[in-house]
C-alpha cells in the first residue's frame, strides 16, 4: 500500500470532521469491527444506528484498501449474467438476488443524499452502463439475460452494432445498456459512511493494526501496538488482509 490512488489522492489535506485516533490504553465495545473499508463503515453505521457500542480498528486509514481503490461503479446484479445466474440457481434464488441489488444501491443512494444534505458530495451519478460483446459469441448471452431480466421486471435495453458510438462499432457486435447504473467516488462514499457511522455513535481508531486476536469466555480480545480493545462480539471485515490477523 506503498502508492495513492486517484480517489484517496482527492481526500488528502481536506477538511473532514471526521475523528479517528489510534487506539491506545485498554478499552471495552459491544461489537469490535477490524477494518474500515465499505464492509466495515457500512457495518458500523447500521449498528450504532440500531443503538449498538462499536468500535472499528484500521491498520492504515478510511477506505485504504480495495474500497478506495476500485472503479468506482455501483451496478445492479451480479458479476455473472442474469441467465448464467439462473442456470446456477434457479429463476427464484436469481430474481431474489437482483433485487437485493437494488435495494441495496437504493440504500447507497439514501446514504449519499444525506452525505450531500451535509456537504459531502460523493461525485455519484446515475448515467448507466454498456454491456457489449467483444465476440459474435458474447452477445447471445448478454442478450438472452436483457431478456431474462426483461420478463422479471428490471428494465434493459438492446442495443444494436449501428447504434454504438463510431469509435465502439469496429471493436464490438453490440449489447446491452443498464440504465439504473451508476458511478460515485468510492473513497468519499466510504469515508462519508464513517462520517455517519460516529455522528450515530460509532468510534474509529485508524493507524491501530491487531497483530493479536485472543477468545475469552465472554468475547475477544484484541492487541494493537497502541492498545487492547475487549469485545463481545468481533466482525472481521479485512478483505485480503484476513490472514494478515491471524484470524
């Protein structure tokens, strides 16, 4: 992690009220959470908002890892095609995962409106997406899934060869467009959920790595450099760094 990216990059030297002291001492939470990347700050806003006592541990900073790292893209479904999805799980388990997907950029959206309300703008916008084929062969599937998804209610538009931009139409036979796609900057998007996350309560110590996990009968305990952290309840929410703790 030796490198910025262009996102953590346009977070440097910003004025941001955003309190995150290492840990020091020995201190007592409810839940403990390793990592403040998306799945750690979303995590801890949801809990401190249902009145729970969290405390997040970072090794490095707000979003340093793959969350402000990404593309930036928040797109509905999943990585596999509708239709390969279903061959998978079955037509019910599929519609029931998109929907999750939407909902869940819904929540993202309500999250960034009230990010913008306090003058936090995550860049987000809501242009959509191209799903094209690079072979004849890609597009009958990509196809056969604006179809799939179509029929179960989630709009897609097909979009023919001739009608893509001149300089896509000699590198691609065509696809698809998701106009519910959207963009936003990912490091600002996470760290605007900190931000949310400790006006409902929740506590963040960055430049605080665990380089110990120890279970007691009542939870665990955690060792940092600086500090210990006792928990009843630990999430871990490393990412590639899960070994990295031992855990």
């Amino acid at each position: 992690m030796g490198s910025l990216s262009l996102w953590q990059a346009e977070l440097k030297g910003q004025n941001f009220p955003l309190v995150t002291d290492p840990l020091l001492g020995r201190l007592d939470t409810e839940v403990a959470i390793i990592g403040a990347g998306i799945t750690g700050t979303a995590t801890a806003l949801w809990l401190a908002r249902a009145g729970v006592q969290v405390r997040v541990l970072e090794a490095r900073s707000i979003a340093a890892g793959a969350s402000g790292r990404n593309g930036g893209f928040i797109s509905d479904g999943t990585t596999a095609g509708y239709a390969t999805t279903i061959q998978r799980y079955g037509r019910e388990l599929a519609r029931r995962l998109w929907a999750f997907t939407v909902r869940n950029h819904e929540y993202a959206g309500s999250f960034i409106e009230e990010l913008e309300q306090r003058g936090w703008s995550c860049a987000y916008r809501r242009n959509g997406s191209l799903k094209l084929a690079a072979k004849e062969s890609e597009l009958e599937s990509i196809l056969e899934s604006a179809s799939l998804l179509n029929q179960d209610g989630w709009e897609v538009q097909v979009v023919q060869r001739n009608e893509l931009p001149v300089r896509l139409r000699n590198a691609y036979f065509g696809g698809t467009f998701y106009a519910a796609n959207g963009e936003l900057q990912p490091a600002r998007f996470v760290t605007g959920l900190a931000l949310l996350a400790q006006q409902a309560g929740a506590v963040f110590h960055t430049e605080s790595p665990v380089n110990g996990i120890s279970v007691e009968n009542d939870g665990v305990l955690l060792n940092t450099p600086g500090g210990k952290l006792h928990a009843h309840t630990l999430v871990l929410a490393t990412n590639a760094w899960l070994p990295a703790i031992g855990a």
